[in-house]
C-alpha cells in the first residue's frame, strides 16, 4: 500500500528521472525502513478496529477464521473496515512523507 501511495507521486516520478537505475531499490528500502518503524502502531490499530465489534460479534469472527467462513468473516471485515481506514490514515500519510524524503534526498543528493 505504502509503495503504491509512493509510486503515485510526482516525488518519485522526478526520482526516476533523475535516477532510473537507483530510485526502485531506494524506495524499497525507504518502504522497509518506514513499514519496521511504524509496523507496531499499524497492528495497534488495526486490532483496535476489530475491539470496536462486541463480544459476540468478535466470537463469531474467530469462528469464522477457524472454519474458514470467509463470508462471514468478509462481512465483519466490511464492517470495521472505515474505522480502520480511519484509524490508520494519518499514519499512513506520515510514513508516505517519510519515504517520499528519504528517496528524494538520496536522489538529490
């Protein structure tokens, strides 16, 4: 998703140009770099998102997993799934800035 949102940019657009040969590697490791830095506060969330279900709804959930029902699953999944766009939104936009400076400035420089 993170390398996705980056490719998408004017940022590394410019990159490639400036360094067709270097810029993949470098966004892939930017990428690496953001995602072991912020991996923690990403399942925090996400397993937030699923806290908001209740009990029973959770049981049903892990029933699901268990017996591979994975309409059911899905339509808990749809559920939570705003929040946990919500929830993780900001970070996402926070480690795209990172990696977006990380490939620039080493393109640059």
């Amino acid at each position: 998703m993170l390398t996705q949102l980056a490719e998408r940019t004017q940022t590394v657009r410019m990159a490639m140009m400036r360094d067709p040969s270097r810029t993949p590697q470098r966004l892939a490791q930017a990428v690496d770099k953001a995602v072991e830095k912020h991996g923690a506060e990403w399942e925090h969330n996400l397993v937030g998102s699923w806290g908001t279900l209740n009990a029973a709804e959770l049981k049903q959930v892990c029933e699901a997993v268990n017996g591979r029902d994975q309409s059911t699953f899905m339509r808990f999944a749809e559920r939570i799934g705003s929040e946990v766009q919500s929830r993780n939104e900001p970070l996402l936009k926070r480690a795209g800035v990172e990696v977006l400076d990380t490939v620039w400035t080493q393109t640059a420089g």
